[in-house]
C-alpha cells in the first residue's frame, strides 16, 4: 500500500463519524422541540413534577407488622426538610392518618380534608404560567396498602423542573435514539464491509499484477456490477499499456538490427585504415556496438517467458562466467576470482542470469578504476554478488549502506542500459538489484532472489 493510501481515513471511518455527526445534530433538533413542546405546555409541566416528586416521597414508605410507617428520603430533604423552602408535603393514609407532614396552617390550605376519601390523582393549579405554583396528589400502594401523598409548589425555587426535562429526555429521546443509532452504525458498517470487501479484493490483485507478464488481469468473477466495472477498465487499461509496450520493443529491436549492419561494415573499413585517429574511432566504433547488442538483449528480455524457467545452479552460472571473463580481465591488468557456497538453486533462465552477471563485471571492468580486483560470490540467500576493491562511489556517507546506485554503475554499458538490464532481470526472477558502498573503498552489486529451489534431479 502506498504511503498516500496509508494516510487516508478507511470510508468506514468517514461514515461513522457523519452518521454520529448527523445523529447528534438530529437529536440537538429534537431537544430544542422537546423543550419548545413542554415549555408551551405549563399545565402538563405541573403534572410531571407532581408524578416525580410524589414518587421520591413514595420511596421513604415502609410496610412493618402491617403498619404504615415513613422517613423522609434524604436526597430530597433539602426541600421537604427545610421550613420556607417553597415546597410542602403530607404523607397520609387513605383513613385520615398522616404519617408525615411538612406544613402546618399551610395543608389546610393547599390539601385536601383529612377526612376526606382521597382520589387516586388530583391536580389544582395555583399561579398559571411558569414558574410552577400548583397542589396536588396521589394515591400509591405498598404490599396492598394504600398511602396518600400531596405536595404543593411555590414557584419552583429549586427547578425541579429542570429535573423532570432531563428524565424525560433521557428517557424519551436520548437512550431511544441512542439505540437506534447503535443499530444504525452497525448494520451502515456492516454493509460497507461486506461492499468494500471485493474492492480491497481487487486492490490487492492490482498490488501482484505483473507488468511482464502478457496475461496480468484482474479477475471479475464474483465482483458487484460496479467493482466489476471498475476491474473492466484496469483489465483495458492494462491491455492498451501492453500494446504501447510491445510496439516500442518492436520498434527498438528493429533498429537494433537495421543498425547492426552498417556498424559491421565501418568496423571493416576502419580495420584496413593504418591511422591512430581509426584505433581511436574503433574503440567508440565497440562502445557503440556494445550499447546495439544490449538494446538487442532488453528486448528479448521484454518478451521472456517465465512459464519456462528450470533450477539454476547459481555456483555453476559464477563459475562458468568468471572462466569465460578471465582472460578478458587479466588483459586488462585486473584480475577475477571466484568463491562458492552450496551452490543454491533459483528458478530461471540460466543464460538470462548470466548475461546479468557478465553486465555486473564488465561495468566493475570499466569503471572501477584500473588494476581493479573482482571477486564473484555466491550465498545461500539465495544470492550471487560481483565485489570489487574500484573507487567505489559517493556520496553514501555510511559504509555498508544500501544507497541509489553510484556514478560509475549509472554509466554501465557505457550509455546507461547495461544496469537496467540487470535490474530487468533481476525482477524478471522475482529479484532484486541490491547495490552497496564498501569501506575503505569498493562497490558490492548482488542479485538478490526470492527463494532457493531444489534441483531436478540428473
């Protein structure tokens, strides 16, 4: 994944958050409703705070031996505890005896006679409108006994009131609606998974495709119709960047070839000519031919087939390529040497790895500066390297570090093509192209493969 993919919020994420967003908006809306609704309605008001503080009074009631008895709760003892606190009560049963009492002349006035039968609701608005004055009371049981319960509020100087709205948006709005957005966000998350899943799907079938191989698609079976038209285009895209690729390889091996020709009969020519100014133009006349064959060799590369790789013997491509090269090297005052391990196998084409190997030492030849030694090694990694004791590069302060590839590798092959075909090869194996400074001075290029194979058996 890329690191711009990376840093992107998963569309889940961004939905949830909307969802929450909208839903806390949703119910923001409906509070103001709720408020504006009850804040109309004064009459209902006085009702509730009745229903509720008669039900806090109604939690002191005790049943013992069969006999009423009551304490005032001490959560609401700051208003029917205190005198003047704008709040009376009377607890009383339904035969006239009263069990608690928060006023004196002032029941007289507000309740109803003791020895009166009480209904089991009544409400008497004193002052309408806000804030609340009004009488009231109700009947509650306990274990099959009746108690009779009033109160009476003077304008609301402790805002039960505010204690009613809240309980009944929370149990109204806020725990209603905070159910159905649960529900909501798992089922919206749930759909988006299962509808993202054959896009991740895709995604990571886009992350293997190969750009070598002449049949790289992404599989469209089993996809939505819009994920699918989404694979469709890729698949076209792809197919169209093939034809791009497989014209421009056609076109430069052809004239590679056309050029072959003509370069032969120069050599010819400036062969017969006696002149140090023709040994000079023979030596560009080689460099020339060189870069022709190694345009030759990248497109033939281009149009290998992986379906016929074999086990390569990676002991016996160094071995043979550093027997092959040797006089070439000790003619030009350097010198070569070979060092083996278990001879490690990789799947591939022998002469491919090998053209790889002879690129990497004809570039240590060239540039790394005269009497320069090379030693090619092979490892268990699996992996074959081509080490050399040349000027080495710069800049890459830290000896043994990795770094892009140096000056003198950029320049292989004279015009810059011998190290990508290295690297072509190098991922036409499924490997890489590692290049590394070393200290005092020296370079290290290694084909680094993916896995070792076993060898067919002789």
């Amino acid at each position: 994944m890329s690191k711009a993919a990376g840093g992107r919020a998963p569309l889940g994420r961004i939905v949830a958050l909307r969802i929450v967003l909208f839903a806390a908006i949703a119910m923001l809306a409906q509070l103001v409703a709720v408020l504006a609704e009850y804040g109309r309605d004064p009459d209902n008001m006085a009702r509730l705070v009745l229903e509720q503080e008669t039900e806090e009074l109604a939690r002191g009631l005790s049943l013992r031996a069969g006999r009423l008895g009551y304490e005032l709760p001490h959560e609401i003892a700051a208003r029917y505890g205190v005198a003047e606190s704008g709040y009376l009560a009377r607890v009383r049963t339904a035969q006239g005896v009263v069990l608690f009492s928060h006023c004196d002349d002032a029941c007289t006035q507000h309740f109803l006679p003791l020895d009166l039968n009480p209904p089991s609701f009544w409400l008497r608005i004193m002052a309408p409108g806000y804030p609340l004055s009004f009488a009231g009371g109700r009947t509650v049981e306990i274990g099959h006994r009746d108690a009779f319960i009033e109160i009476a509020v003077t304008g609301d100087p402790q805002g039960a009131i505010w204690s009613v709205l809240a309980h009944e948006v929370l149990d109204h709005m806020v725990l209603p609606m905070s159910l159905t957005l649960i529900f909501v966000l798992g089922a919206t998350l749930l759909s988006i998974r299962a509808a993202l899943r054959p896009v991740t799907a895709a995604a990571r079938q886009a992350e293997r495709l190969d750009p070598l191989s002449p049949d790289a698609r992404l599989e469209a079976a089993g996809m939505p119709r819009e994920i699918a038209q989404l694979a469709g285009a890729v698949n076209r895209s792809y197919a169209r960047t093939r034809e791009l690729m497989n014209a421009q390889k056609l076109f430069t091996s052809a004239i590679a070839h056309e050029i072959r020709t003509p370069l032969a009969v120069i050599r010819l020519e400036l062969e017969s000519i006696d002149h140090p100014a023709a040994r000079r133009t023979l030596g560009e006349l080689d460099e020339l031919t060189h870069f022709v064959e190694q345009m030759v060799m990248l497109a033939r590369l281009e149009a290998a087939d992986r379906s016929g790789f074999t086990p390569v013997p990676l002991d016996e491509i160094g071995r043979d390529i550093v027997g092959t090269l040797a006089p070439i090297v000790y003619a030009r005052g350097a010198r070569i040497g070979f060092e083996e391990t278990d001879n490690p196998c990789v799947p591939g084409t022998a002469s491919l790895i090998k053209d790889a190997v002879r690129n990497l030492i004809e570039n240590a030849l060239r540039h790394a500066g005269p009497g320069v030694s090379i030693l090619v090694r092979t490892d268990d990694g699996p992996g074959i390297s081509v080490i050399d004791d040349g000027r080495g590069f710069d800049p890459d302060p830290v000896p043994g570090e990795a770094t892009d590839p140096p000056g003198h590798y950029r320049r292989a092959g004279g015009l810059g093509i011998g190290l990508e075909i290295v690297r072509r090869i190098a991922a036409l194996h499924g490997g890489r192209l590692e290049i590394t400074r070393l200290a005092p001075h020296g370079t290290k290029a290694r084909l680094a493969f993916a896995a070792p194979v076993t060898p067919a058996p002789s």
